[in-house]
C-alpha cells in the first residue's frame, strides 16, 4: 500500500513539474495587506495546444511505421 501511494505521489509531482516547464501552469506569489497569497494559473488553451502538437506526432509516427512495415513486406 505504501509503494502505491508513492507511486502516485511521484507521479503527481512528475506531471505538475511537466505541467510547469512546459508552461500550462504558473505560480505568482504576492503580499496582500502583510499576507503571503500563493496563486496558480492554468493555462488551458496552452495546453490543448500541446495536446493538438503531441496528437499530430504521434499519427506522424504512426504513418511512418505503417510505411516501414509495407516497405519490409
């Protein structure tokens, strides 16, 4: 049971980590009358727009191996 919970967490901490370098979040911290506020933003067009990208590759990768198995025959 433990090793599942880890598994998750470092799978969580994984995508957020992800989700950060590749711009569909962001974190601002500022100080409201003396008090630290922590926001997060999610970019959701960004990442529909990577979702789009990462869809295109893998039907491009997808039509290269089909090609690469007719060409073996």
């Amino acid at each position: 049971m433990k090793r599942l919970f880890l598994l998750i967490v470092v799978v969580a901490i994984a995508v957020a980590a992800l989700g950060y370098y590749m711009g569909w979040f962001a974190v601002t911290k500022t100080q409201v009358d003396g008090k630290p506020t922590v926001t997060v933003t999610v970019d959701k067009d960004k990442i529909h727009q990577d979702e789009q990208k990462a869809k295109e590759k893998a039907a491009d990768l997808k039509d290269k191996a089909k090609e690469k198995i007719h060409d073996s025959r």
